[in-house]
C-alpha cells in the first residue's frame, strides 16, 4: 500500500459536523447499503427526523439498535458494530464492522466481519483499499484473529481491495436464502501483525 493515499483519505467516526456532506451524498443516489439500495431513502427520512440519533444509530458496540432489516422484508439480529466515514475533506464512503463477542463466527444472515461503499465519483483512489486498511486493527482490538468478507465473482474491484489487504480467498458460498441464489466468493485476512 503506497503511503500517498495516506495524505489524502482518513477514516472518521460520523459526526453532526460531516453529515451534510455524508446526506448530500445519499442525495445523489449513493447507499452505504450495497443489497439493499432503499436504504439510501430510509437514511435521508432518518436524518430529518433526528440528526443526533442517526449519528447514534451508527456506532452501536451493544447491540442495542433495532434489527437489522433484509432484503426479504425479514429482520435479523443485529450484532455489535459500528461504521467509520471514509473522509478526503469530504465524505467519500463508509465501512462497517460488525463481530459477535468472543468467536469469530458470524450468524448467517450476515455476509462478513466487514463492509464498504465508497461513493462513485471517488472511486479508483484507493479509497476502499486504505479504509480496509485502517480498519483492520479495529478487528485485531475486539480479539479477532481474523475477518471474513464476501464479494461478487464479478466484482473485481472488491476483490482487488481485500487481496491487497492479505486477503484469501476461502471458497465460493451460497449466502443465506434471504440473498437470493447467487453464489459469492468469501475471504479471509489474518488481523495479526495489524
């Protein structure tokens, strides 16, 4: 990973003070959301309603937030988590990490450890790539000796972001059934040494 990108793109914890720009970016079509695209709607009718407690929403290290809605209309657990706003000296994307206390299992609704979006006019920096990056001491602070993310076969983007981040590829999976039928490739990084 080359240092420059370092200059460029830092991760942030959400805050009242980036929301305009995090809002103007849901306004333009972009969602954190990669399954489910109406979330982009559903986030906007929550910033309005109450700046403060979308900001809250987003770092829930409890759990306590509301279940987690999936593509299917069912809900599922929500495990704790947080996200962290890919940041340039404006919002440029999000990444979330999730986990279940003490294992490295997740519950089978959930696709991985660890999620990205970067918003489309700031793709191609190395932005996906960094924030991963930087993240991944996060998983190392919660007691995981490693992470679990999962891409499209046709997503090579993605899937260039998590190889250069250590990542192996364990095996082509059929996710849970609320996903559809489509088959996603899964990888693993080693958190050690983060």
């Amino acid at each position: 990973m080359r240092g420059s990108y370092r200059a460029r793109m830092d991760l942030i914890w959400p805050s009242l003070t980036a929301l305009d720009s995090y809002a103007s970016a849901l306004g333009k079509g972009w969602s954190p959301d990669t399954i489910r695209p109406e979330t982009s709607a559903e986030q906007l009718e929550s910033i309005r309603r109450d700046p403060s407690a979308f900001i809250d929403s987003l770092v829930d290290r409890e759990a306590a937030g509301r279940p987690i809605p999936l593509p299917d209309g069912t809900l599922g657990v929500r495990l704790p988590g947080y996200y962290k706003w890919m940041w340039d000296g404006e919002f440029c994307g999000s990444i979330g990490f999730r986990w279940q206390p003490g294992t490295t299992d997740l519950p089978p609704h959930v696709l991985g450890h660890i999620g990205y979006s970067v918003v489309p006019w700031k793709r191609r920096l190395g932005y996906a790539t960094l924030a991963l990056q930087l993240l991944l001491p996060d998983a190392a602070a919660e007691g995981l000796d490693f992470v679990e993310l999962t891409t499209d076969p046709d997503n090579i983007g993605s899937q260039r972001v998590i190889e250069t981040n250590g990542g192996v590829i364990l095996d082509g999976y059929e996710p849970h059934p609320v996903y559809g039928a489509a088959c996603k490739l899964r990888y693993r990084i080693t958190t050690k040494g983060t």
